[in-house]
C-alpha cells in the first residue's frame, strides 16, 4: 500500500504525526508539505517535537490570496501523484492545502481519503466550510471522528466509504500531555502558575480581519480576573499592526510568539481556562478539562458545547468578560471522540481496502 499524505498548515502536522506513525510500520508514505505554513514555528518545530519524517516533497508555495494559493498547490501536487503513483491521496482537516489535495485526486481519478471528515458549522462565510464540503464530496473514505460528523454526512447523502473512527488529535494528545509536562519549562519562562493565568488563541479570519471585532475580543480578553497569555498567529500579528491595536497588550494580557506544540499543550493542561476560535484547540482543552470559551458563534465541535466543557461567546466583550469571570462546571465527561485509537483505525481501514501490492480490494 502506498500512501501520498498532504500536509501544509500546523493543525494537520499534528493530525499526521500520529497517522504516519502507524501507516509507515505497515506500507510506504509520501508525504507532501504545500509550504500553506512555512515559518520555523508554524512549521518546522512541529515536525522536530512530533517526530515526523522529513517530507519527501516540499512545494513550497506559501501565502497568496486563496484561490492563487490554491491554484498554486494543486499544480504542484499533480506532478508528485503522477510520479509517485500512490493507491491513496490522504488528506487532513479543512485547509486550502486539504482541498488542493481532493481536486487533485479527483481529477486523476484517485482514491481519495479524508480525516476529520463530516465536520459542519453550517457557516458559509468561512474557508474551512467550503474546503471540508468539497473535500467530503470528492472522498471515496470519510474518516468521521464523531457520530455527529457520521450523521452530517448522511444527510448530504454520503454514506458509502464513511467509518467512524474517533479523532486522532485525541491520540496526540494522550502521547503529548505526559512528554510536555516533562519536558516544557513554559510555566516557568512565563512566571504564570497552575489554574493562575488563561491561555488565548485568535487566529479565524472571520475574527482577525474585522478591526472592531479583533479589538472587542482583545477588550474581552483584557478584562479577565487572571492575566492571560496569547501566542499570536502571524496573521493576528499582522492585523494588530494593521489596525494599530498593539496598544490592547499589557502586561496581563501577554501577546507573545506562537509556541511549539509540547510547550502549547503545557499551558492549555495548566490554564484556569482557555478562550480561543480554533477547532483543535477547543477539542485539546476538552480532552485535558480545561473549561473552554470559544470566540465564534458556531462550532463544528457541537458535543464539547453539549457536554458543558465548551462555550460560545463569539467576539462580543461583555459576554467574553462573562464567560471568563462565571465559575461553571461541566456537566459530565463523556468520549465522543473515540478511546486514543483513531490512527490505527485508520491505518487498518486502509489496509484492508489495499492488498499488499497495492491493487485495490473493495469500498
Ligand atoms: C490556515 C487555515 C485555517 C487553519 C490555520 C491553522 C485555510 C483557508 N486556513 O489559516 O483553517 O485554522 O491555517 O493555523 O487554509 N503567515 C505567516 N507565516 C506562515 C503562514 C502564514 O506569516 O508560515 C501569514 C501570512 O501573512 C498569511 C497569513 O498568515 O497571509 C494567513 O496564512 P494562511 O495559511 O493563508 O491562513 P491561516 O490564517 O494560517
Ligand atoms: N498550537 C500550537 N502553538 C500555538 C497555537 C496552537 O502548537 O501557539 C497547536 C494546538 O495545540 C493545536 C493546533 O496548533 O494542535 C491548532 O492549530 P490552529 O489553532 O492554528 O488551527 P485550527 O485547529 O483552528 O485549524
């Protein structure tokens, strides 16, 4: 069996590692890098920590507006399939990258594989919501990493080549909360203590590009009863420039790098809370039972709101304040997303469609 796994942006790094963990114990994997993410701590200190293999192909495209940096992937990744000839396109997430890699195997008539399939938010206006649509559309296997993703599906009609198979980022996280409270020194370099500080992600466009919404997010921010810690996105970065808000951060609301990934999951396992708009993020909070504010008014993560671990408060400052200053509890502690076991899943989901030789068995 041969594998053609596409990567580009630092979510899907993190989904890979623990899929390429297993698949190359059993068959052979390309691993194309689009270049979508290209600074050293966007990228490459995910493949150093997490252990992934050098890509065998790095097309390097990086930033454009997205139908240029889409257009730009896809021309490049067409050449690669075609020498590499793999028996499978794998594909992660809801990135430009993900959905360059489904146009590519589609138009070539490949098998095309996608993990974290079914996911909705039913909100048009975001990239992602495009890019996941298509991508399931041109899927032979949908990898759903819930039930909620499973029943999605079925109601757009795709049922065949769709398992259940838990989230892999419940795997990394499993692997990754132990190494990192061994390993990160964060606390320390920050002087913030356990339950003392709350962790801060904003990254989502529909957030970042909007100057009024950006600044009522940070004013929310500002206003926690702890001080919080915000590993910037270099878009976020760029808009603060952009927008002349720079002057939001103090001293209690910290803005600094974007972090590697052992030293991120430190401060998520310590934080009194979290309050972000990324979809890992909200899941990694939940799987460490950290209480999360999510800073959209919709997510695809639709039982971390059910099971009380998770809440919407969108860009609004007052109801950021709130969320940050109510001293909830959870309601329970349910496993939605599978038992740590999504990648091998996987891996055997793909070997038993592929024979050894790589010819094709059934769907
Ligand atoms: C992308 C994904 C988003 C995902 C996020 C993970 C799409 C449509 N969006 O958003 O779903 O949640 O990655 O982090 O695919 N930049 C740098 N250095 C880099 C990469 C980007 O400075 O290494 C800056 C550039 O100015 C660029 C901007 O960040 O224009 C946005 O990067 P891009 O990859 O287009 O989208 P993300 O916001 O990172
Ligand atoms: N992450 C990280 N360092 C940071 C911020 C996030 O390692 O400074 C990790 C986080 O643990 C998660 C992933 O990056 O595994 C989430 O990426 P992001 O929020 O950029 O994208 P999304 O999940 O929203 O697509």
């Amino acid at each position: 069996m041969r594998v053609c796994s596409v990567v580009g942006a630092r979510p899907q790094f993190v989904k890979a590692a623990v899929v390429s963990r297993k698949l190359r114990d059993v068959g052979e994997e390309v691993l194309v890098h689009t270049g979508q993410h290209y600074d050293e701590a966007l990228s490459d200190v995910f493949f150093e920590e997490l252990d992934i293999p050098e890509p065998e192909y790095n097309l390097g495209v990086e930033s454009d507006t997205h139908g240029r940096q889409t257009a730009k992937m896809i021309a490049a990744l067409e050449p690669v399939v075609e020498e590499t000839d793999p028996d499978v396109l794998l594909l992660y997430g809801d990135t430009n990258s993900t959905l360059a890699g489904a146009i590519v195997g589609s138009k070539r008539d490949l098998t095309v594989a996608h993990v974290e399939a079914g996911l909705r938010s039913d909100n048009w206006e975001m990239p992602e919501e495009v890019n996941r649509v298509l991508t399931d559309h041109a899927s032979e296997l949908c990898f759903a990493p819930s039930q909620a993703a499973v029943t999605n599906l079925a109601e757009e009609g795709i049922t065949d080549g769709v398992h259940w198979t838990g989230d892999v980022m419940y795997d990394a996280i499993l692997d990754a909360r132990e190494r990192s409270r061994r390993r990160s020194t964060i606390l320390e370099q920050l002087e913030v203590r356990e339950e003392e500080f709350v962790l801060a992600t904003v990254h989502r466009a529909g957030n970042t590009d909007d100057r009024s919404r950006l600044a009522s997010i940070l004013d929310g921010l500002a206003s926690a009863p702890l001080p919080v810690v915000l590993p910037a996105h270099p878009r976020t970065v760029s808009r603060l420039e952009e927008y002349d808000l720079w002057d939001r951060a103090t001293d209690e609301l910290e803005v600094i790098e974007p972090l590697g990934y052992l030293d991120f999951v430190r401060l998520l396992d310590a934080a009194e809370r979290v309050a972000t708009d990324s979809g890992g993020v909200q899941k990694e909070a939940f799987f460490l039972g950290t209480r999360c504010l999510t800073l959209r008014e919709e997510t695809e993560w639709v039982e971390t709101i059910d099971c009380g671990w998770n809440r919407l408060v969108g860009s609004d400052a007052d109801a950021i304040r709130d969320g940050l200053r109510d001293g909830w509890e959870p309601e329970s502690n349910p496993h939605p997303y599978g038992d740590g076991t999504a990648a091998r899943r996987i891996v055997r989901l793909l070997e038993t469609q592929f024979d050894a030789e790589g010819s094709e068995r059934q769907f």
